[in-house]
C-alpha cells in the first residue's frame, strides 16, 4: 500500500490500527479546496500515469456513495453553480480519485484494501483553509448530504454469519459472485 521506504507517522500507525480492530462500514474523510467528492482508487495502476481512472471491484457502490454526498449538497449539486479550480458539475460532482489526480497512502485505499470500510473523499468549499467566519456556512451547505451520506450505511448486505448453534462466526470471509474483493465478518 505505501511506497518502500516510506515512512509512516505514529498517528498514522495508531489509525490503522484503530480501523482494523473496530469493523466501520463508511466513512469519509473531509478536505478542502475543490466543490467534489472522490472515491478510490485515489492511486493509479500505473504508477506513472496522471489522471488514470483507476476503479475498484466495487465501482458501482462508491459511485452511488460519492452521488449520495454529493447530490445532498446544495453548491455541488448546483448545476449552474460555477466551481472553484476544476469544473465537475458535468461529472455530477464526483470523480475517481486517481483520475483526478494520483497519489498515494490515501485513507480511502487503505480503508478499501486493508478493512471492510468504504470511504470517500469530501472537498468542502474551495478554501484550502477557511476562515472561521466562512465555518458556519460550510457546516450548513455539507449537514444534509453527512446526513444522507450516512444513511447509506443501510444499504448493501446485512446479517449475521453463525454456525450450525448460532453462534456468530469471526473473520469469515463473504464473496460476492462478479466482485473481487471479499469482506469479513466483525468480532
């Protein structure tokens, strides 16, 4: 997932190792500079290619997440709303990270490839680094689609995998016919 030779912060270990001891489904890492969400992959298969689309097995899902995000908020859904440095209202508001541009050690990779959570990258507003009078606003515009973005959580597959007692089954790996990429059960 990282380079060689790439030098991960203690904070950054201590998250990993947070989201693989509790089993999050969704989550979303919020930024600022740009009116998108992205989804992963955030780095692309060739490692010398700008702006390559670089999906996952499960591209529909992230795309319906990020749409789910972005058609909740009011700017990025603003069709005639003119954008910050790039322009995605034609894209609806979403893009493939790595085809926007690629980097990597990204949460949302990392999320995807090493944990059984979905992640997608919120930009905020096109501030960098906003004000704190501008705070109130941006809360206000992204609230409704956290909210609707949340509900997704709902969606998909949901159970218990127990054994022939009922008793429910640790780090079984589920697949899904047409998806290579296999999640497991929680604790």
């Amino acid at each position: 997932f990282f380079c060689p030779g790439f030098q991960v912060a203690p904070e950054t270990k201590a998250v990993m190792k947070w989201l693989r001891s509790i089993p999050f489904v969704l989550s979303a890492s919020l930024h600022g500079g740009e009116l998108v969400v992205t989804y992963p992959y955030d780095y692309s298969r060739h490692p010398m290619e700008e702006k390559m689309f670089s999906p996952t097995p499960d591209e529909k899902m992230f795309k319906m997440l990020a749409k789910a995000y972005a058609d909740a908020h009011p700017v990025i859904s603003d069709r005639s709303e003119h954008r910050c440095g790039g322009n995605f209202v034609k894209r609806g508001g979403i893009i493939n990270g790595a085809e926007w541009y690629s980097f990597t050690g990204g949460m949302a990779d990392f999320n995807y490839l090493h944990t059984n959570c979905f992640e997608v990258t919120v930009e905020v507003g096109c501030e960098k680094f906003p004000l704190e009078e501008e705070l109130f606003t941006i809360w206000h515009e992204n609230r409704d689609a956290l909210l609707n973005y949340m509900e997704m959580v709902h969606r998909g597959i949901k159970g218990i995998v127990s054994d022939k007692f009922g008793n429910p089954i640790k780090n079984a790996r589920i697949s899904v016919r047409g998806i290579q990429h296999d999640v497991t059960t929680g604790n």
